[in-house]
C-alpha cells in the first residue's frame, strides 16, 4: 500500500522544512520531558458544571384548529401522516433542537480526563445543555399535556431532542418555533429491516438458512399433495427463533410437504450440504413418524429427475446434524452441478405435528460445510488469534460492553455469568433508584417494549451476544472476550437505538456493538447517528457496527449509500489510504469474510459512503442537515468524489457458532453483517483491557494496521483495511504514544505521553504523513528520527510540544510514532512500534 498525500500539505521542500520546524519545535520541550512538573504534564481538570436553568416563560395558548395545513418544512412523510390523522390522534415525533453542544468541543474540554470521569462530565454538560436550550419549548408543551393533545416520553439531551407524541394541531406549532431545528415522524420498522443477519432470501451460492427472518424466504418453492404442509413455526424446539415443521394438516390423510431451493452451481467443486433434522415425538416415543421412502433429501439438474441423496429414517425427537460432500454422490447419480440445480428436502405421513411430521433447520449449503459442526472453542475465534491473548490474561475482565440488538436471553449458560448488574439499582421494589430515568433497569432496558426486560424471544440478540463474550459453560467457547461484562439495551427503530446509545453513555460502557443498522430506502436521519456518535467518540466509547446485507441489492440500496447507517458514520482512526480527512467519530463499520475460505461475503454492504448534501441524490431529503457534516463528499451517485472508506474491517460470517435461545440445543449458526460484527466488539473489548490507556483512535489503528490485507491491496470498499487479527493488535498497543489534547490551535501546547517498558529506551519519529509498511513502519517520507530517551520506572514520559505560532502550520497533521527494542516478554523478542498518533492543528 502507498501513502496518500494529505491535501493539506504541498509536497516537496515546504513540507520538509516545516517537517524540521515541528520537529525543532518538539525537541525544545524535551529537556523537561526527563523531569517535567506534575502540574504541567495535563491543563487543569475541568471542573463541575451545574445545570443552567433558563428563565420560564408563561405558557403558549395552544388551541387546535380543525384540520389544519401542515406547516411549511415538514417532510412528506409526516405531513401526510397528519392529513391522514383523526382530530385529536397522537403522533410519535422528534423535534430537534438548534445549536447542539459540538462533539470536537466537548471532546476538547475532557479529553484529559480519566475514562470514568470523561463520561460523566460528557453527560453532565450534554445534560445541562439541554436543560436550558428546551426550557421554553418544555414550558410550551406543558398546556398541551395537561389538556391531552401532547406528551413527552423521553428527553434524547445527547443530541438536544425531546421524543414525544402529539396531535397534528401541536406539531404545527412546534415545527413553527424558531429554536427548532426540525420535527419528524419515528418511522416504525420491523426486525428484518434493520437486523443483519444472514439474508435467506439472496437464493445464491454459497447458501446459508436459519429460518429466523420471520417468514419463509422467496427462494424456497413449497410443494405438498393430500393434506402436507411446511410452516415456519415456533412450536417444538427450533434452533432458534423457527424453523420448518412438515406435517398434514388433517390427520388420517396421506400427505407429502416439500421445500426446494434452486442455486447455480456451475463450475463448482466441493460442494457441501449440512443440515439439522428432527423427527416429532408423540406422548414420549422417539422418533414416532413413520419412515416411507418419500422421506429424505433429494437432488436434480434439471427439476425433473429427482434423485435421494439421504434418507432420512429412525431420527429422534432432538435435532442432530447430517453432512455430505455432493462432488462425492452425483456422478454416480448421473448429476452435474450446472446453473439449474435443485435441492429437495421432503416428508411423507399421514398425521399433524406432533403425532406424526419431522423439522429441518439451519440448512447449509457451500464449502466446507461436508463435516460435523464446529466444537469447542470455535474456529473464527482461532483464526482470529483470540485465544492467544487469553492464554495472556486478556479475555476482556474489566470491560464494560454495550449491545444494542434484539435483547439478550440472560440465563443462557454462556452468557449467565456475563451479563451486568446495575449497582445503583434495586430489583423489584419500582423505583428509579440510580436516578437516570428508568425504573428497575438491573440489567439494561428494552426500549422496543419501554421496560425493565431486554430479553426477547428474537435470537438474534442472543446470537450476538454469543459472538462478543460466550464463555463456554454449556461446552462451547463462542465469544471474542469471554471476560466482557454485558450491558443489555433491546431496540427497534431508530428513537430506541438513539436512546440505547445515550443509556449506555450514562452507563458508562467501554465499547459498543451492534448488529442493528437503518437502510437508505427507510430514510433513516444519517445526521442524528452522526451526531450521537460523535458524542460516543468525544466520551471515549468506540463503537462496533453492522453495515447491512445489501451489497448485491445497488438498485435499491445504492452507492454511496449501500452501506447502512450507523455503519457509515466515519472511524476514529483516519488511514493512510483514505484520500479526504474529514471528521472522526466512534465508529468501525464491520463486513464479513466466509469462515471457510476467507472469501468475501458478497451481500455484505460496499463502500464507499458519503457525507455531503443530501439533495444531490434526493431532492425532498425529508431531513434538515449539518454542513459542517458534509466533510466526504462522493460527488453523487455517479461517485466523481473518493467519499469515504468503507467498511473498516472485516471478520468472520456465514455459519459461525454462536449462543442461541436454549431450547434442544444452546448453539446455532449466525451470519450476515450480523455475525461479523459482535466478533470485533468483542476484539475491541480485549484491546481496551489490554491496553487501558488507548483511546478510540488507537484500538481503530491498531486493527486495522495489522489486519490481513484482502482483495485489492489497502483499504479498499469490499473487504476495508482487511481481517482482523487481535494478538497482533494489542502488540502494538503495549508501546503507545498518546497527545493529550489531540487536536490544537498553533501557538498552544500539547502533552505526548508515551506509554510503555519500564526503564526502557524508546525511538520517536515524525512525519506528515503515513504508510502502511512493512513490520509496523507508519510514517512516510521524509520523517524526522528524534533522540532516544528514557522511560520511567512506571513506563511512562511525558513530552510538551508547542505549535509555532505561524499561520502556515494550520490544518496540519502532525504524525508521531515510537519504538522500543525488549527482550523476554509475553510478546516475544524484539522492536515494538507503536501505532501513529496524530496532533491535528485546527484552523
């Protein structure tokens, strides 16, 4: 991979000389760096800010008038709901505030914090701020409470939105008022349209079904005669959410049920076929349907001539696996694989469930699935060097993570022991005992259902769960961070994802991930996840996202915006190979990569997206927007700009094992986007234990400097920066150079603190650039070496920089890196290098 030039900086001797300059400018603070003053080493704390109440005015008359005009600015969508509405029928909305507390600002006011102290002073201001911009609009909606056509649910302070329901005649009102930034309907979504999990309905090879997406996906074609049928159905023990039951729907009636798929195989060659099966049981006996030889799963090439590969006889009552290597049956079949191959999964009876009938589930169909399902700890996390740092004591103890997902089955052996306790709350007595809002929140809150009970009978959250920290109690080891604590937030549209995201900032959680994202043809506000993660990223949260299945759907889900959202919303770490340096936010986007060959998973989202005015590609963008957000621009669908990079990483999918809600088995498979990405929240988990000191910035540089590179060489929009490897991340966390502030006005100082051996010489280097090089190496040419110092008997120095007062020097990026050589530790022999820590000089 090559560097790519900052757009700031002109090549050639001005960018040498002020290279020197900076580096001059560094040197002159190291004489104290040895020995420097402890009220010096970071500005002062910032201290406790009380909430600033606005004065209240008197009450606005809000009398309703009969079918009124939507008032100007509304978008469609709600301006048609309140011509639809009755006279006095409340609509959920939104109304966001003008001026919201900026991200880069707080982020500068804390950044000196310790990470507790950071967040709480975060949700402090954020708090307060709000409290004295609403003070009016509360005060007006007061009258309009009492009398019935309003009522507040919830106050979104992190963003400055107050989330209510109110009649057409008030939300007129309200969008009239001038410190109103917009009001918007909440859309009302279902699960498979922000979940990721594996798409079923793609009908494409390599073929993956699980049957949880909640009907029974298009590519299957049901056949039955006399009385047979195949449901998706919940009844009598699926895997996970469903599965499909084949029985008669009258008894006494001889009947077939069928489900085929159809795939193009030409051209293939080990072709697997690995499936679950079961058959009912009627008062206690095994296995009581009766075996025929119509039962079984059969093949053909043309969907004609059909031949029985497996027959399925004498199965019992609890779901076992069967497998099979079709390369190995067809030819003695007189098959070949072609473009038009079938594969049939068939019963025969004469009574319903559970007298008579069989279930099939989690129905696989590609490479490398001709074996036994994966035990013991499981392959991706292997692959993926997670239990390498465990055999080091990094399992993510210590770590708080939040899920925002479909909610969590808490007594699942795997995660029982790893689900948090909320310490200021007491269960069962209903009271807000911690104060923040939500009574009995022990474990986390269900903002699907509004209450004190994140766990759903939708598996998806549990699979995702599985995949962050499952600890192996019931025999299988399925997580990335097996130490992680867990804090549970169930969600479905977006108002409830906005309001996870700021629970668990007052929570306080370390890491986030979620496998719930919102697509282009919802509309979803791009600009209010931006903004909530860019409080995540001024409160030091890094956040792991899914990036949706739709990478095969672009007529649909086009580019730049196939890539769903929070899923776009920019990295804390800026690439060497990301061509425009825009805003940071908390965010890693996460595609997926099959577990059997490390080939991409296709109908994972592509890049790249884009942040600019959304009227280039829609002109009745029903959102009002931040320009100050427009800061990767792709130049229209036509993609005349370079946008920015994504996704950031990828990890493994399709049929991974993970933890599913315990009914004859506790593991099932997961995949899509879905699968992907709790694998690098639980990989973020590890690296924040492992190194306490990093910031967002660092645990994004250190994945994505050290991923295997996939598919055209850099970070490219298919496969990001490439597959994680998480040993090999944390090594470079265990030398870590750390600008307290990051980002600075020329002529201010700045503290770069190094972290790492103790009683240890490190190597300091500068650049204006970076690249991905060999071993480590990050800093482009020319770079500047610096004098060798030493570190304390803590493994810690600290060095001032001052930035020169010239206006030459603003929009720079400044980039440093260090080295050590030690020898004898847990990570071998050897140089360490830290990852590249960039001191931003703000205009």
């Amino acid at each position: 991979m090559g560097m790519t030039a900052l757009p700031q900086v002109a090549p050639g001797p001005r960018r040498r000389s002020l290279t020197g300059i900076l580096c001059v400018c560094l040197l002159a603070g190291l004489a104290t760096a040895q020995n420097p003053d402890p009220d010096q080493r970071r500005p002062a704390r910032l201290p406790a800010r009380a909430p600033v109440h606005a004065p209240v005015p008197a009450p606005a008359q809000m009398h309703p008038a009969s079918a009124p005009e939507p008032a100007p600015g509304l978008d469609a969508h709600l301006a048609a709901l309140m011509q639809a509405a009755a006279q006095g029928e409340l609509l959920p909305v939104y109304v966001v505030m003008h001026e919201p507390l900026p991200a880069a600002a707080l982020r500068a006011r804390v950044s000196h914090l310790p990470p507790a102290e950071r967040r709480a002073a975060v949700v402090a201001e954020l708090k307060a701020h709000a409290g004295s911009a609403q003070a009016e609009l509360r005060a007006q909606l007061a009258e309009a409470e009492a009398s019935g056509t309003a009522r507040v649910d919830d106050v979104l302070w992190m963003s400055n939105t107050l989330l209510l329901q109110a009649t057409r005649e008030v939300i007129n009102k309200l969008a009239s008022r001038g410190d109103v930034d917009r009001v918007r309907a909440v859309r009302e979504l279902t699960p498979e349209q922000v979940q990721d999990a594996g798409a079923p309905g793609e009908g494409s090879y390599p073929f993956y079904d699980d049957f949880d997406g909640g009907a029974l996906a298009p590519h299957w074609t049901l056949a039955s005669s006399g009385a047979g049928q195949a449901t998706l159905s919940s009844e009598f023990g699926p895997l996970g959410s469903q599965h499909v039951v084949m029985d008669a729907a009258l008894d006494s009636v001889d009947s077939t049920a069928s489900i085929t798929v159809q795939l193009d195989l030409s051209g293939q060659s080990g072709v697997g076929l690995r499936f679950r099966h079961k058959e009912m049981t009627n008062n206690g006996l095994t296995g009581s349907d009766e075996d025929h030889a119509e039962d079984g799963v059969f093949l053909s090439d043309d969907g004609v001539s059909w031949q029985r590969v497996l027959h399925l006889v004498g199965a019992g009552p609890e779901y076992s696996a069967h497998w099979l290597l079709l390369d190995d049956v067809i030819g003695g079949l007189g098959l070949s694989f072609n473009e038009t191959f079938f594969v049939r999964f068939q019963w025969r009876d004469n009574f319903s469930a559970p007298t008579d009938g069989m279930s099939f589930d989690v129905i696989e169909i590609g490479p490398g699935v001709d074996g036994p399902p994966p035990a013991e700890i499981t392959p991706n996390l292997t692959t993926q060097q997670a239990p390498k740092l465990w055999d080091q004591g990094v399992r993510g103890t210590g770590v708080l993570l939040g899920s925002i997902d479909s909610g969590t089955w808490r007594t699942h052996p795997d995660l029982a022991a790893r689900i948090w306790s909320n310490p200021g709350e007491i269960a069962g007595n209903l009271q807000d005992d911690d104060g923040n809002g939500y009574i009995d929140d022990t474990w986390g809150w269900d903002f699907e259902n509004d209450d004190a009970d994140p766990q759903s009978t939708d598996a998806h959250g549990t699979l995702s769960a599985g995949l962050m920290l499952g600890d192996g109690t019931a025999g299988t080891i399925t997580g990335m961070a097996p130490g992680a604590t867990l804090v549970t937030c169930q969600v479905q549209n977006e108002d409830d994802y906005w309001l996870a995201q700021q629970y668990l900032l007052e929570v306080g959680v370390d890491v986030i991930s979620s496998s719930y994202s919102y697509k282009w043809p919802d509309a979803p506000d791009y600009h209010m996840f931006r903004a909530l993660c860019d409080v995540e990223w001024a409160a030091g949260i890094v956040h792991a996202n899914s990036i949706g299945n739709q990478g095969g759907q672009q007529g649909t889900h086009p580019l730049p915006f196939n890539i769903s959202t929070p899923g776009n919303v920019p990295s804390p770490f800026w690439h060497p190979d990301q061509q425009l340096l825009g805003g940071r936010s908390s965010v890693l986007g996460c595609g997926g990569i099959r577990l059997s060959d490390d080939s991409l998973y296709t109908p994972g989202g592509r890049g790249p997206s884009a942040w600019e005015d959304m009227t280039l590609y829609d002109a009745a963008w029903p959102h009002v927007q931040d320009p100050a957000l427009w800061d990767y621009p792709a130049g229209g669908f036509g993609l005349s700009g370079p946008g920015l990079l994504k996704p950031d990483l990828v990890t493994y999918t399709f049929s991974v094992t993970s933890t599913t809600i315990p009914t004859s088995n506790d593991y099932a498979p997961f995949s899509g986007t879905s699968a992907a990405t709790p694998q690098l929240g639980g990989a973020l988990c590890l690296l924040r234990q492992s190194q306490p000191a990093a910031e967002p910035r660092h645990l994004a540089a250190a994945l994505q400097l050290t991923a295997v590179d996939l598919g055209a060489p850099g970070k490219d929009t298919d496969f990001g920066a490439g597959h994680i490897r998480t040993w090999d991340a944390a090594r470079r966390l265990e030398l870590l150079a750390k600008a307290v502030p990051d980002e600075l006005p020329i002529g201010a100082t700045t503290t770069v603190e190094v972290h790492g051996f103790p009683d240890t010489l490190v190597f300091g280097f500068m650049s204006l650039g970076l690249i991905v090089g060999p071993i480590g190496w990050n800093m482009a040419d020319p770079f500047v070496p610096l004098p060798a110092l030493m570190l304390d008997g803590a493994g810690r120095l600290d060095i001032p920089l001052t930035v020169p007062s010239d206006p030459a020097f603003e929009g720079l990026v400044v980039w440093m890196q260090f080295g050590q050589k030690k020898s004898g530790t847990e990570w071998g022999n050897g140089a360490f290098l830290s990852v590249p820590e960039a001191v931003l000089v703000t205009q």
